[in-house]
C-alpha cells in the first residue's frame, strides 16, 4: 500500500522533502512507517528516544489525528510528522 | 532617527506612558495606546508596572503629541481618535460598546463577549469577559448594530473588520454568528471581513463563512509550545492537534497569507518553539502573527512584564526569513490583525522581502 508522508519543519530540512510517498506492506502500522522513515533518512534519534518511543512532544497525526502509533494503516493515509518543539 | 521598526519594537516590550490610553481590558492585546509613528502604527502597552519603569513617555505641546526618550524628543506621534465613539445606536447602544478601532484604520469587535472557558480553562493572559464585567461593552452585538457602527467608521477611513467570536457553547464556536454579520458588513458596508475562531467541529462552517463575505480569518493557537499552552491555555491546548488541520482547511479555502495564527512571545515558550511554530505555519501558508505577550490588568498575567526588546528583535529577524522562505508577507493580506499590524513588529521588520 501507499502511504503519503508530510514533513514540517526540522523534519523536513533533515530529509530535504516536505511530502513523499511511502510503499508499505499491508498491515504496516504507523511505527512501521516511521521506522522506515528511519532507515531511508537517519532520522532515528530525532525520531525515538533511547528506549524505542517516540520522543516526548514530538508529532504524528494520521489524516489530521493524532493517534496510537500501534494503529494501523490504509492505503492512501496521509501522515503528518512535526518537530519536538510543536507537539506534546 | 534609527528605523521605526525598531522604535516599535522596543515601545512595544518596554511600553509608554501616556496621558491618553484606550481600553484596559478585553480580548487580544488590550491596555495600550496606539500611536501613529511615521508610516507605521503601533499598539504600546501602559499598564502602569509596565510603563513606570520605561524610558517613553508621550507629552502633549501646543496641540501637539510628541514621544520622548528620557527628556529627549523621539518624534511627534498621532494617536487616533474616532468620532464615532462619541455616536449611540438606534436602541440606544454607545458605538464605543459594539466595536473599537484598532489601528488606524480597523474596526474591530467581539461579536459575543463570552467565552464556554472562562470560569474552568481560560487563558491566563485573556481579558474577554473583564471588559463585559466592567460595563465597557456589551455580552452580544447584533449584525445590525455592527453595521450602524461600521457605516460610520468608514466615513472615518476604517477600510476593514475584524470580527472576533467569542466562544459560546455551540458546536459552530460561533462561527454561524460571525457568518451572519459578515455577510451584512460585505453587502452593505463594502468592508473586508476578518473573522477569528476556535477550530469548529464540522469543517465545511469555513466555506459557508468565505461564501458569506469573511476575506480572512485566524484561528489563533497563541503558542507552540504544548507545556507552556497546557498551562497557559488549557483548553487550546486540548484541541491542539485539530488546529492542524482547520489550518490547512482554512489555506485551502481562503488562499495562502489570508489565515493567520497570533503566537505570543513572553509566556515561558523558548525561542525554539517559537521558529519552529512559525515554519510550521509558514509550510501551510499561514502567516505566523508573533506578537510580544501583553499584560491585562485583572487577569492571572496581569503584572508579568512583556518579553525583552532583544529578544523581540531577534526573533523577528529570523522569522522574517521564514516568511521570505514560504512567500508570505502582511502586504498580501486583505483584512485584519496581520494588515493592521498594530499589535506586532513582524511585519515591519520584513522590509526588504
């Protein structure tokens, strides 16, 4: 399936792309597509902290909502990814 | 004379004394006195523990307003003052009660001066309903009334309205109302329509609102900083996450430049919170109005001190590039806070974008 991603600010400068489209497997969840996120892009420990979570504050809506990351994603779902200082 | 960019920059953190102030409370940067500097206008707060301790103060000489620094003299200013305050409505209602100008030339009101906050999550830094309590306006203004108001202010030079809502226990956010009197103001007063709003529930209000007249409109999250919003502006901070995407909604319907979000420097945020907030907003082609915090007489931030000069001017200088970057400028904007520009430094700090 495919996923659009939409990054803002710092997340943007450190992947050089606002948006993309990501190519998952069916049954990905949003931590799997962030996870890829983190092998294409080095992004990693801007991403998760230490043990694997999602830094405090940072934000990640699934079509304009914020939701578990263990949630799963539908073809065409739109993820939205913003910088530490945005979220909580 | 140094660029007034900076004058008004630095009158806006250290404030003024003046023989002559305008509303103490109320929404948005209340407690202040506009002053016309040059070609520029700012509000600048006089709360007295904030203008006690500064170096501005304005004198009056033969007729004349003149700033001063110290015993120097800065510049003559202007402070406007409408006639129309001096007229009542059909029913009897002062026009100073229905709408203010703020600026120089923007007729400004809270359409219902509540809010569904105030008693259990109000913003700490919002006076909304003091003013209401002190008897300086009214709980709700009608459209008609509005127009009687508007009429006569644009006889004065008013060019544009900004209409705030309130926030009343419905789902619209009250958004319908504001609808109501936009559409009034557009077809009879030929005014350009500014509304402001919490995110509504159902998204397809903000069509209806463009359809009826509204040229602008902000949806103001205030700070992008969740601990400090969380503490400042509990219930904002609740509906962070919607503001996201009413925002992109909003660019979709009324275009890029014409949705704005205040972002108030001064209430704990860092600097960093700050850029960041503002190249989000930017990306969505929203213009960031940052504006240093203001201190209102009565509520829980009534005698904090606005943010530094240095750090204003710091923060404008590289937000001014994040406007730059995304193409937005207070030039393209139709109506409103970001076209009054009164109450922020921003936009004439982008000189030269």
């Amino acid at each position: 399936m495919r996923v659009k991603i939409r990054l803002f600010a710092m997340f943007r400068e450190l992947v050089g792309a606002k948006e993309m489209e990501l190519h998952l497997e069916e049954g990905s969840s949003i931590f799997d597509a962030l996870s890829k996120l983190c092998e294409m892009y080095g992004i990693c420990n801007e991403l998760f902290n230490e043990h694997g979570k999602l830094r405090d504050h940072v934000r990640v809506l699934r079509n304009g909502r914020g939701e578990e990351l263990r949630s799963m994603l539908k073809d065409g779902d739109e993820i939205a990814i913003f910088p530490p200082a945005v979220g909580g | 004379m140094r660029a007034l960019r900076y004058l008004k920059a630095e009158l806006q953190s250290k404030g003024v004394r003046s023989p002559v102030r305008e509303r103490m409370r109320g929404a948005g940067p209340a407690a202040g006195v506009t002053l016309v500097l040059g070609d520029t206008i700012a509000n600048v707060p006089v709360t007295p523990h904030v203008a006690d301790k500064s170096p501005y103060s304005i004198k009056r000489q033969e007729g004349k307003l003149f700033l001063k620094r110290g015993e120097n003299l800065v510049l003559e200013v202007e402070i406007p003052s409408p006639k129309f305050y001096e007229l009542k409505t059909r029913d009897g209602i002062p026009y100073k009660k229905v709408a203010l100008l703020h600026g120089k030339d923007c007729l400004a009101t809270t359409l219902i001066q509540k809010r569904i906050h105030w008693n259990a999550k109000r913003c700490k830094f919002c006076g909304i309903e003091l003013s209401l309590q002190s008897g300086e306006t009214i709980e709700r203004k009608t459209p008609e009334q509005l127009l009687e108001v508007a009429l006569a202010a644009k006889k004065e030079g008013v060019k544009h309205v900004t209409i705030t809502t309130g926030t009343p226990p419905t789902r619209d956010k009250g958004i319908l109302a504001a609808a109501d009197a936009a559409r009034l103001l557009k077809d009879e007063a030929k005014l350009d329509i500014h509304v402001q709003f919490e995110p509504p529930y159902d998204l397809s209000l903000l069509k209806d609102l463009k359809a009826r007249g509204a040229d602008t409109v902000g949806i103001h999250i205030e700070c992008f900083d969740k601990r400090v919003l969380s503490e400042v502006a509990p219930a904002k901070a609740e509906m962070h996450n919607a503001y996201m995407r009413v925002w992109e909604e909003a660019v979709g319907i009324f275009g890029e430049n014409q949705v704005s979000s205040y972002l108030i420097v001064g209430m704990g945020e860092s600097d960093e919170s700050v850029f960041d907030g503002c190249k989000v907003l930017a990306e969505l082609g929203v213009y960031p109005f940052v504006v240093p915090f203001r201190p209102i007489p009565g509520t829980d931030f009534g005698k904090k001190m606005p943010p530094s000069y240095e750090r204003m001017r710091a923060l404008y200088e590289e937000v001014t590039t994040i406007l730059r970057d995304a193409g937005l400028s207070w030039r393209k904007n139709k109506a409103g806070c970001v076209r009054c520009r009164a109450c922020s430094a921003l936009p004439d700090f982008e000189v030269g974008l």
